[in-house]
C-alpha cells in the first residue's frame, strides 16, 4: 500500500485525487473516486450555489468518505461558492485560476482544508503563508487552464519552495506517473482526464469516444491571446479558434467563440462547437472502465514499480 503524508492529511487510502473538471466531475463521480479510496471532487466550474449544493447532497448521499469541491475563482459565481463550501464544511476545496486568499479565513474556519492548484512556485508560497494544507503544482501537460512549466520541471521546484505536501498533476494518467510524481518530491498526485474515461463518469459518448481515439499529438492550446490558455483535444471547434486568434479577432469575439463550448462538449457532444479538454496523456486512455478500478489500478502499478526500483541502484 503506498503511504504519504497525503493519506493521513486527507483521510484516504490512496495519495491520489481525482481532478475538479467542470460539468464532468460531478458528486456521482466523487463518490466513486471516495469511496475507492482516493479523493473524489466536484468540479463546481460556472455552475451557480444551487446546482453545486445539489451535487454536494448527491455525494454524501452516496459515500460517507471524504471529497472535495473546486472553486475556479474566474467564475462570476465564485464567492457564493466559496460560501457554499464553508456552510457545507465540504472536507477539501482545491481552487484553480484565481488567487484563494480572500476566501481562506473563512474556509479555514469551517474546518475545510484548502489545495490550491498552482503553476509556479511563487504562487505556491502565497498559498502556504495563507494557510493551505497542501499545494498542487499543475504542469502544462494537462488539460483545461494551464500554466507554462511542465509537471517534471514544475513540481521539484515547489517541493524546495515550500513546507507543506505538494501533489503532482498535468499528464499523469497511469501508475508510471503517480511513481514518476512520487520520485520528484510530491506526495501524491491528480488525475483528471484518465477519470473522463470512468463508467460513473457521465459525459457524453461522444466525448469519451474522442477521447479513446487520441494519440500523442491530438491536443492543442488555445486562448493565449485572452491570458487563460487551455488545453484542448483537436477538434472543429479548436481550429477554428485558433484561426480566430491568429486572424486577429478582438477578445469580445474570443470571448463569445468561447463561451459554453465546454458545456457543448459535456453535455451534448457536439463534434463541431465543442471545446473537449484533455491533458497530453490522453493518448494513453483506450477504454472505459469504472472510477474503483482506475483507482487501484494507477496506485498498484505504481507501488510494484516503486518497489522494483531497487533494480537500479548496483
């Protein structure tokens, strides 16, 4: 079994979280992720307080385990959640996009333990002196926001930045990965797009149909232009924005290109306006499988290769 400061700081079993992707990672896929023993959370995205509250009675209704709730702090219903999440007492918020400070006195204050995602080590020293019980250094490799620093550069850096655990995530997707995160520094990891592909995970076919159909090459960054980089897989929708990008188009025209193609591709499937995320690792996912097996699958594989590790060293 492998065993971290992770474990005990956050009451699982495996040092493994399962990424907050918005309109994807709802409370039935949580509760699955918790209740296999890593750490299920509930991607809140633009969503307003009463959806995600329900999502929130939907997972306790279905595992008596600890999970979580991610806050992107660009949301314009950020501060109602980051409400909800004190009332609720949720067990962790991890944020992402946005500074966390002004909402970590009263998260604290509930007992809610804090992760903000991070992608420099600047950034994970904020989130240290404000309180957090832990950081997660995001690397560009995966999908949704991203930062500039890959996960490889990225997370030894901020394991020397700071005092608290740090967790690897951007294009770890099997047990190599959680090993390779273990041996930089980290104390566990997160795992986003590996979990579209969970049987609980209830995003359109379409969706996880691309998704199985990826290669190496088949994800694309868009929205620099904006600030708010995004990695996405090639699609209609990608190359079309891109083309808008580089034709010059204002941010008010970006801004509406973009606007709820993720819901499009989440909900709806649309091939053509969607924008469907995925980390780099995507070419790594060939099936469906459920959320329990993802889990001790990724967490066994990296504990036989951790515990062969010895093989190296004459």
């Amino acid at each position: 079994m492998l065993k971290t400061a992770l474990n005990d700081l956050l009451n699982i079993e495996y040092p493994l979280l399962q990424g907050g992707m918005a309109w994807a990672a709802d409370g039935r896929l949580a509760a699955a992720v918790s209740e296999a023993g890593a750490l299920g959370i509930i991607g809140a995205g633009n969503a307003g307080a009463d959806e995600v509250r329900e999502q929130i009675r939907l997972a306790r209704s279905l595992t008596k385990r600890p999970f979580g709730l991610n806050i992107m702090l660009l949301s314009p219903y950020a501060a109602e959640i980051a409400r909800l999440a004190a009332e609720e007492r949720v067990a962790v918020v991890t944020t992402g996009a946005g500074n966390p400070a002004p909402y970590m006195d009263a998260w604290l204050a509930a007992g809610v333990k804090v992760l903000p995602v991070t992608a420099s080590t600047g950034l994970a020293k904020l989130a240290a002196r404000c309180g957090a019980a832990a950081v997660i250094a995001e690397g560009c490799e995966s999908g949704g926001h991203i930062g500039e620093l890959t996960t490889f550069a990225l997370v030894p850096q901020v394991r020397d930045a700071v005092d608290i655990p740090v967790i690897a995530a951007g294009g770890i997707a099997d047990g190599r990965g959680l090993a390779a995160s273990l041996m930089l520094g980290a104390a566990g990891a997160q795992v986003g797009t590996a979990f579209l592909a969970a049987r609980e995970c209830s995003i359109h076919p379409n969706y996880k149909a691309r998704l199985f159909k990826a290669g190496d090459l088949d994800t694309t960054v868009t929205g620099r232009r904006l600030g708010h980089p995004v990695r996405s897989l090639r699609t209609a929708f990608s190359r079309a924005y891109a083309q808008a990008e580089q034709a010059g188009a204002s941010d008010e025209e970006l801004e509406a290109l973009g606007s709820g193609a993720l819901r499009r591709a989440v909900i709806d499937g649309d091939l053509q306006n969607g924008c469907f995320l995925a980390g780099q690792c995507a070419g790594l996912i060939k099936e469906e499988r459920p959320a329990a097996s993802i889990v001790t699958g990724l967490c066994m594989e990296a504990e036989l290769l951790l515990k062969g590790a010895a093989q190296w060293v004459k």
